[in-house]
C-alpha cells in the first residue's frame, strides 16, 4: 500500500483560501494544512479548523521569511523592511546566512505560537521553499526541525523540471540583492539537496518525494474563464500520470502540494481587507483551477494508494 499526504498551503490569513481547504478537506481530497503562523488571527483560525475537523487533517507549521511581519527580527535589514519580511523575490540570502542564531530564534519563535497555543504541530514546510534554497538556510531548518522532532516536506520534488524552473526565476529575481556566487550556489544545491538531507547529523524524516505538478499556471489576464476547462483537463492527467508512476515506483510515502481557493465571491471581497503581503493575489485564479481540479479528481481510481498522516512517516 502506498501512504499519500494531500497538503494545503497557506491556511490562516484570506477568508477564501480558508474555505477553499476546508472545502477540500470536507470532501476528502486534503487531509494535511501548512498553516501561515505570523498573521494576527493565525491561532484563532487554526482553532477554528481544529474545531470543526478535529484530527482529519493534520496541522503543519508553514515557516516563512518571505511573508508578513516578522516576530523576532524585526527592523533586521537582512530579513526585513521595518516590520515586514522581505518578499522572496527581495531576499538577502548573503546576510541571513551571517546570522543563522536569528534565523533559528524566528524560525523557533514560529512554531511556538502553535506550541504555545495547544495546537498539535505534525509538520514544517516552508513558504516559497525559502529555507531550502541554499545549504546555509537548509541547516538552520534542519536544525530547528530536529529540536522539535518534527518531519519536513520533501526536497526530493516531482517534476524535477519544477524545482529547476522555480531557481532559474528566483535567480532572475534576486540579481540585484545577491551576488553571482551564490546565485549559482542556488542553482546548483537543488542538485545537491537529498544528499545534503540523508547526510545531516540527525535523521530528519520526509516523505519520498514532492508533488508538484498541480501547482499553477502562472497569471494571466482572462485564463480562468476562457482556459480553465483545459487546464483541469490538465491537471487531471498530470495527477493521473503521478499516480500512476508512484503506484509502480519503489517509493512508499508522497506528499501532494497543493493551493486552493473558495470561488465564494463573498469571501473575495473580504480577502480585500487583509493586510498580509507575501501571499501574491495574482495568482487566485490559479488557485480556483486548483481547487476545481482536486474536487473534481477521483482518488478511488487508485486503490492501492491511501491517504496517510504525517505521522505514519517511516
């Protein structure tokens, strides 16, 4: 039997991607929630899908640097515009890495808002897969992961082409703030990374691999009405190809990433009240054709795959 976790990220800051995972949880595509930890009502709204869902979906600790206001770091220009974080596309990944006893304290002072709410953590991700960006920044993770005796998301990703694609922008991004050096760094580590993680002094358990595919596409002006047919159609046969290969192939555990949103245009409009930067509302369309997909895609196809917990990890 292959043991598969359907995650959700960025639950608990804009009132429609909140429903739209609710949603997905309450007809039993999603089971795992990356939960945003720095956002004023972050506590109360995970409480809130606590209550309603009690233990069927596990609550993962979303880590960020590249989003909302920082908590221990604040006015820190390595990681900060006044309060707020830099957004990723403005990292300075040079001076974080100078002051990995910060980034610990922040990334710490995270998960303890959870902790220290009686809110059950079972994971860590981390938001725009920041932290797993450089050698320098996967260690600290690591680190902080290991003191918790937490499991990590996967670095081992699927596609493969995804990760790569995704550290060719971000070094488009970032050639103004980073120098060429460790632009290449970057690039090169995703290479690098799983043998990084299978060497680290501590066994960090991950589930084998990181789905990906679902993810997008990138906006674009009118897709979602005049495209979004096709490219649930899509979706359905990139899922339908993983499904297939984890099935046949020699790994055991997976994770699905996804990032869904309610198209309650209601909870739209709310969405415009919130002040909380790093989460780009240019991409919602995307999300509604996520959400969309995964409602529509039936899992029971694929018997000998069940949904899995965090901590059914082995």
């Amino acid at each position: 039997m292959k043991n598969l976790i359907v995650t959700a990220d960025d639950y608990g800051v804009f009132p429609s991607i909140n429903q739209g995972i609710k949603d997905a949880i309450r007809n039993n595509k999603v089971n795992s929630v990356a939960c945003i930890p720095n956002y004023k009502d972050s506590v109360k709204n995970v409480k809130e899908l606590i209550a309603e869902f009690g233990t069927k979906a596990d609550i993962g600790c979303h880590l960020t640097i590249s989003s909302g206001e920082a908590l221990t770091v604040q006015n820190h220009e390595a990681f900060c515009y006044d309060k707020i974080f830099r957004p990723f596309g403005n990292l300075d990944i040079d001076a974080i890495e100078e002051v990995p006893e910060l980034l610990e304290k922040e990334l710490r002072a995270q998960i303890e808002v959870f902790k220290d709410a009686q809110i059950p953590v079972t994971n860590l991700s981390c938001h725009h897969t920041t932290l797993t960006t450089t050698a320098g920044l996967l260690k600290v993770y690591l680190k902080v992961a290991a003191a918790y005796k937490l499991p990590i998301r996967s670095v081992n990703i699927s596609p493969a082409a995804k990760d790569n694609t995704y550290r060719t922008i971000l070094g488009l991004l970032l050639r103004q703030h980073v120098p060429l050096k460790k632009l290449q760094e970057m690039k090169r580590f995703g290479k690098k990374i799983n043998n990084y993680l299978n060497q680290y002094e501590t066994k960090i358990l991950t589930p084998h691999v990181l789905e990906s595919s679902h993810y997008g596409p990138i906006p674009q002006a009118g897709f979602l009405d005049t495209l979004a047919g096709l490219e649930v159609k899509l979706k359905h046969k990139n899922l339908n190809k993983f499904f297939k290969d984890f099935s046949k192939n020699e790994s055991t555990s997976a994770e699905l990433m996804v990032h869904l949103i309610s198209e309650d245009l209601h909870l739209l409009e709310q969405d415009d009240a919130i002040d909380y930067p790093g989460i780009d509302q240019n991409y919602f369309d995307s999300r509604m054709l996520e959400y969309r997909s995964l409602n529509a895609f039936d899992f029971s196809a694929y018997p000998e795959v069940k949904m899995s917990f965090w901590r059914e990890l082995a």
